[in-house]
C-alpha cells in the first residue's frame, strides 16, 4: 500500500479488513495466449471473487485480434470458469465484465499504442483510476523492445506524467545469458523506473517457500544449525514428470539450465542460504538474496560438476514416452539438456565447504519439489557399529509442491529387545484442504504488483548474478557440443543420467529420492 | 468412528489414541483447539461451520452439548473420529447429561491439543458472564454471537460489560464485509468526515459498525432505522462531497463518492464457516474490536482488562437468573 496510514479506517492492528489496491488499470499484452488464458484471467476472477480487487478495476486486453470488447469477454468468461480457483459465481462476473475492455491491434501499430493510451487517460474520469495501471508482459520477450517503445513513445510508463503509478510485469526467461539479460534490463529499467519492474517467478509465490522464512527466521531451533557446522550439504531439486508439450520451438534453443536453474532453483538456493534480512521488506530480502547469488562460485571442474542429460524413450507411470529427439518440433540430432545437475558453492563464513546440489529434469518419475538440508553424521556414536547400520543422515526437507510441509528425518529405536536405530521421518503437511484454501502463486504476485509490495519479485541484479553463474556452464557444454559430445541419455522414468549419480558418489553422497 | 455409550472422560482420551493410531500416518499439525459449546438442535450446523473453518485452521474439534443439567444422573455420551465427517482433522463430540454438563471442563481439560490455544465458541445464546462457563475461563479466544440471544441489542451491551482481551462476536465478523467496504470508499480521500450515519434494522452489527466509525473517524455517527435485513447502507459527510456505500441488493454494494463515478462491489452473505474462520485466523485480542465496542455500549476502557477470568460457581437450577449458556433444553 502506497500510503498505508492516510485512511483513517485502516489501522495496523485492524488485519480483519483485506489489502485492497488503489483504482488501477491492468493492461495485458498478449492477452491471447496461454499464460492468459490459464494463469491469468482465473487469478484477476479469483481476486475479484475475494473481494480483493479494487472498485475502479480495469483489465484491458490487447491482442492482434479483431475482436471487441464483448469477444474478449466471452474467452475471458471460459477461462475464468476453466480455471479458477473459487467457485464461479455469475454475479462476480457480471460485475469484472463491466470493466473488461480490449484493444486490438499489433505491437508495430503507433496508433493502436495512442488509442491505448488514451483509453487509459478516459479511464482516469469514467473509472477512477487516477493514472494508475499496470502492464504485464505475456509476450514473446523478442517483442519486448517494440512494446517497451511503444510505451515510452506515448509516455504511458512515465509515473509523472500518468499522475498515478504505473509498473510493468515481466515474465521469464528473462534473457538467455548476462548480456542478453543485461540488455533487456537495461531497456525495462529505462523505459520504467527499476522499482516499478515486477518479474514473476512463480515459485516465490508459493505458500512454502513464503513458509522457509517463517521457519529460519520465525523459529530458534533452525537457525544455530543452518551452517556449515552442523550441514553436510543441501540437494534443491524441481523434478517434472511432463515433456516438453508443444514447446519444441521454445525448449531447443533454452534446455534445463535456462528454464529453470537459473532462475527457480537459484531463487530458492538464495532463500535457503541467505542471512536474515533486517525487516521483511522487498529491499532488504532482495540485498540478502543478491548478496547469496553473489557469493556463488561456479563449480571449478566443470566436466565433473556440471552434469546434463537428455531423455530417452522408456515409461513413465505406466505409459509409454517418446524420446526427446522424436517429439516433434525437436531435431534428431538434438543436443539440448532437458536435465541438469550442478554442484555449487557458496563462498561465505556460514556456508565455507558446504556443497549445493541443483538438480532439475522433465520426464523424471513424479512431480516434486523440494529443498533437503542434509546434516553431518554423528561424530562418535555410543552403539555398536551393527545396531546403526540403518541410520543414515538427519534431514530437514521443505516440500515446495506438492504435498507442501516440511518433512523431519531422525534416528529412532526400532521397538524390540535389542538396541537397534534406523530413521524415521515427521511430517508437517498443511492438510489437504487447507492447501487448496491458499492462494494460486499467480493470484498472490498479481495481488503484489497492484499493491506495489515487491519483496517476493527477483531485481535485476539478482537475475545478473543469476546469469554469471549459469553463463560458464552453458560454455561448456557449448564447448563439449563443438567437440561432438551430447548429453547423457537417461530413461523416460528414472530418476536422470548415471553420471548425476557418479557425481555425488565422488564427493561419497548420494541423492535424496524425493 | 468410535461411539461411546454412558462412558467416562479417560475413555474418550483412549478412544483419540485409538484412533490416531488407526487412522495411520496421523499428519499433526494442529494450530488449536476449537471447544463449540451448543444444543442439540443446531449441532449439525455448528459441525458443517466448524469443518469449513477446520479447512483453513488445522484444529482438534471437541463439541460439547449440555442437556437436561436437571436430569438426575450425570451421564456422557461420546463420539470420536479422525477423518471423518468432521474433515480431516480429530474431532470428539461430547453430550453431557445431569450435574456434568456443570463441569463440562472435567471431560475437556484433558482431551485439548497440548500447549495449542483454546478458541470456546458458543453456538447459541451467548453466556450472560463468561465466567459462569468453565469452558470459557480455560480458553484463550471466545467467540460469542448475539444474534442469537432473545435481544440482540442487549446481549451485545452485556458483551461490553462482561469484556475481557481475546472476547469477540460474530456479530463483529458479520460487519467486516461492510468495514472493507468502507475503508475501500475512503480510500485516498482526503477530505475530513464531518459526520457519518449508519442505516439498517437495529442490530449489534449496525451499533459495532457506527462504533467503529466514530472510533476511526471521531466525528458523530447516527443510526436510523430501515425495515429490511441487516445494514443497508453507510454514509460519511465529508468537509467536501460525501462518501455512500449501499446495499443495491443482496450480493452488490454500490459505492458513490462525489465527483466520481458509481462503482459496484460484491457484497456476498458469508457462511458461518466463513465467518467462524475468519475469527480463527487472529489469536490474539481484537483491539479494533475493544474500542468499536467500547463506543457502541459507552462502557469504557475495555482494552485495559485482565484478559484472565476466574470461574464462578454458577448453578442454572437454583439461580433466579439463570444464565442462557448453562441452560439447555
């Protein structure tokens, strides 16, 4: 909130009354697409629906359709209805149709840009939203420096001059190596001030990774042993079961590392290893996050570190899956990653020798995400070497999704007469209910951006230093391509290439099955 | 589930353990114990509300129905279950007959979630003094609902003489939607309010809202009378234009400010559940509400009670006035 004490019936201590934004705009681009259609209009409903949205709300769609208002009603009805959250109720509708517009026209049109920009000053009168609005991005970023243009040409991303604030709302990848991202920071951060630029990662919507910093920074049991003294090492893993889906076009020329190391498992690498910030405001967790990602060494023996892989054709849950090479849209002679495993390490007093696992892949056996701390060993045991044979590791795991909680390994006596100890695991799970009661990660960021509260967006230089790290490691395996070696195959359906386990086995660990 | 026939307060404890057990890997995490205190009649209603808020807030459920306290002998009847019709959390419902229904907190005290707060929910008329009702002295939150005494507007007054830190309404709950409404109408104004009047069927909901306007605003607030249900609209004088939001019909509310355009906002009714875990959602003493309160009833300084009760011995058959809570059919 802008001015949070300037209303005299909002008082701090009164949490009952919801977060409303001020009167705003929220402009989609490319509001015809997937994302849009899946994500975002069911969040905007969903919104509506809890009554979170301000009474000036406006969403505008613009699109190269030839379509009116009333088109762009009717696909976002569907979509509402397909994929919202909360129940569909026609009177919410009715009411978030009033205030649904759509402009065609496509990026190069000067004049679809002025007729936008002008619908957003009539807003303004016929809506009240005091020059606020926020434009998100769902396009291809190759036409973010056209759009970006566009906007500063009718100077519709200048706060002054629109008398409200105005933000833009960038989706990833956001660029395929520093420099790229470097560049389209730059022309972001001109065209907008740094601060009114959202980039979304979903992934820190997310109720659990929210929960991680209640849990490190809420609690004193965690925080004396989230160090090197205490942690052997931490394994974050995204595991996908799906291929590619129809993004043949898309994935060949990004792999694994770009779609998602770089920045969901790196994000969520900062937020494990990251020191407590002073407050739990956007500025000071982004310092503590960028000061983690800076931190960040690349692994130095890259052949034996930074391992990728590919799948091949074999089952997954019980069906029957094609190679990678063999979907379509995807080059037989394919060398792009669709796993990736890396060690990496954080250069800091508290983390000094304590190696970070990455490991991401499609077509790997369940969906699952999840950050495992791993603890050192006992250095001494009292029992006989036969009566903890079963005793592996202590373990803290922060389930992202599904099943989010946070699971708790410790040895524990097998009941009976003689001594003997294996491990048994706690579970803390949100019940299944209560997980379905909590926001989409969209409905959450999207509420963020309107209320302009930024803590849970990455900034440019995090998404740099992001850069930095993975940069090396795509040169490698640029390198290796030259030299005619391709990524590991694995199996459709097992838990990616032998030489991620190698890995691990060289450093005498192993993977957590998840 | 587990029925237990004229049995004893140790063997529902057993009967949880049981089936905990059975019911496998028991996923712990309960936030609190909710204690609904509530007749026979309206059990199935506090059930489906408590299971709606359960889902929100992992919590042991333990109803417990007083019946027939002049029934010459104490008798309990107990039903146990995990997973079950009551979500997926442990619920116990507790019938209590005879002099037990008196020292409900025998049977309660050893079946709470340990070192979890107690949130006591009366489902019905609200207690005259809480402290009359041991299930209300253990607790950390009560949750009472004047609109369901035999005068509403009264039991609300009792409310504020009977006010102890960590007490709240429904009623209070019920005004929330219009409390959004309000401050969302008020957003960047920044002219002062001058004055404000609250229409609606004289209700505790219409006093708290006029008692949490004039506690926010410190303006005079006036309540006048209209036929139909509930609050129908709110409107702030302002030293320039004025503020209205009304309700058009059930499920919109029109916001108008002077000089800008009309809007319309869902005003949807809200299920007990929701409302119930809306009050779960906060632990702590409602502040807001202390001081809405305070100025609805003119009794003062609400806020600087001890929010602890002692018991008061309290007998339904013998007093001359015998308190709602403790009476049931």
């Amino acid at each position: 909130m802008v001015h949070p004490l300037s209303n005299p019936l909002r008082s701090v201590g009164d949490r009952r009354l919801p977060r409303v934004p001020d009167p705003c705009a929220l402009v989609v681009f490319g509001v015809t697409g997937d994302l849009a259609k899946k994500k975002l209009i069911p969040a905007v409903y969903d919104l509506a629906n809890r009554g979170l949205l301000p009474a000036g709300f406006v969403l505008l769609g613009f699109a190269r359709r030839d379509w009116g208002d009333g088109d762009f009603e009717t696909l976002a009805r569907a979509a509402a209805q397909k994929g919202a959250r909360t129940e569909f109720r026609e009177s919410t509708w009715s009411r978030l149709a009033e205030s649904i517009k759509f402009l065609p026209g496509s990026f190069d049109d000067d004049h679809a840009f002025d007729t936008l920009a002008e619908t957003l000053r009539d807003l303004d009168n016929t809506q009240g939203t005091q020059g606020n609005a926020a434009f998100y991005l769902s396009i291809p970023p190759a036409a973010f420096p056209t759009v970006l243009k566009q906007m500063q040409r009718t100077g519709m991303a200048d706060d002054r001059e629109s008398g409200g604030w105005r933000r833009v709302v960038v989706e990833k990848p956001f660029g395929h190596d520093l420099p790229s991202s470097k560049e389209l920071n730059d022309l972001v951060d001109d065209v907008f001030t740094a601060r009114d630029v959202f980039r979304i990662d979903h992934y820190l919507g997310k109720e659990t990774v929210q929960n991680l910093l209640a849990l490190r920074f809420a609690n004193t049991l965690f925080e004396p042993i989230w160090n090197s003294h205490h942690v052997d090492s931490v394994q974050i893993t995204m595991a996908e079961d799906v291929g590619i889906g129809g993004r043949a076009g898309f994935y060949e020329g990004t792999g694994a590392a770009r779609d998602v190391l770089q920045n969901h498992l790196l994000q969520l690498l900062a937020l494990t290893a990251m020191e407590e910030p002073v407050g739990f405001d956007a500025e000071s967790l982004r310092t503590e996050k960028r000061k983690v990602l800076g931190a960040l060494k690349p692994p130095r023996d890259l052949a034996a570190y930074a391992v990728r892989g590919q799948y091949d054709q074999g089952w997954l849950a019980g069906e029957r899956v094609k190679a990678y090479r063999a979907e379509e849209g995807v080059s037989s002679e394919s060398r792009t990653e669709t796993y990736a495993a890396v060690r990496l390490e954080v250069e800091t007093r508290r983390w000094a020798g304590v190696p970070f696992y990455l490991r991401t892949g499609k077509r790997l056996p369940r969906r699952v995400t999840e950050i495992g701390v791993i603890f050192h060993r006992a250095p001494v045991l009292p029992f006989a070497k036969s009566d903890t044979e079963e005793l592996g590791a202590n373990q803290l795991v922060v389930r992202v999704q599904p099943d989010e909680g946070v699971t708790l390994r410790f040895g524990s006596k097998v009941p009976g007469t003689t001594m003997e100890v294996r491990d048994v695991a706690m579970d803390f799970q949100y019940g299944e209910a209560f997980t379905e009661a909590s926001p989409e990660a969209y409905e959450r960021l999207l509420l963020d951006v309107l209320l302009g509260d930024a803590s849970l967006f990455p900034r440019n230089e995090e998404v740099e230093e992001s850069w930095r790290v993975i940069d090396p490691i795509e040169h490698f395996w640029a390198e290796q391509n030259d030299a005619g070696n391709a990524p590991h195959l694995y199996r459709a359906g097992e838990w990616g290439p032998k030489a991620a386990v190698d890995m691990l086995a060289r450093d005498g660990r192993v993977w957590r099955r998840p | 589930m587990t029925t237990l026939w004229d049995t004893t307060g140790t063997a529902v404890v057993k009967a949880l353990g049981a089936e905990r057990r059975k019911a496998g890997s028991v996923s712990s995490g309960l936030a609190l114990t909710l204690v609904v205190v509530v007749e026979e009649g309206r059990v199935e209603e506090a059930e489906h509300a408590a299971t709606r808020a359960a889902a929100e807030h992992p919590c042991r459920l333990i109803i417990v129905v007083r019946r027939r306290p002049d029934a010459p002998e104490a008798r309990l009847d107990a039903e146990v279950l995990i997973g079950g019709r009551l979500g997926p959390g442990e619920a116990a419902v507790l019938r209590m007959y005879g002099r037990l229904a008196l020292h409900a907190e025998s049977v309660v005290l050893p079946l709470l979630a340990p070192d979890a707060p107690v949130v006591t929910w009366w489902f019905g008329r609200p207690p005259q003094l809480i402290a009359h009702d041991p299930l209300g002295v253990l607790a950390d939150r009560r949750v009472t609902d004047c609109s369901l005494a035999d005068d509403p507007v009264a039991a609300l007054q009792q409310r504020a003489v009977d006010y102890a830190p960590g007490d709240t309404d429904l009623d209070w709950t019920r005004a929330t939607t219009w409390r959004a409404l309000c401050a969302a109408a008020f957003d960047s104004i920044e002219s002062p309010a001058r004055a404000a009047v609250v229409t609606g069927e004289p209700s505790p909901s219409r006093a708290l809202v006029a008692g949490w306007l004039r506690s926010c605003l410190d303006v005079e607030v006036t309540t006048q009378d209209s036929g139909t249900n509930g609050i129908t609209e709110v409107r702030i004088e302002l030293e320039e234009g004025e503020v209205r939001v009304s309700r058009s019909n059930g499920r919109t509310a029109l916001l108008s400010r002077t000089g800008q355009p009309d809007r319309r906002m869902p005003l949807e009714p809200r299920e007990l559940g929701d409302l119930l875990a809306e009050e779960l959602r906060r632990l702590d003493a409602d502040e807001t509400y202390a001081r809405a309160l305070s100025v609805a009833s003119g009794v003062g300084d609400l806020d600087q009670r001890p929010a602890h009760r002692t018991h008061v011995w309290h007998d339904p058959t013998e007093a001359a006035d015998p308190d709602p809570a403790l009476t049931v059919a």
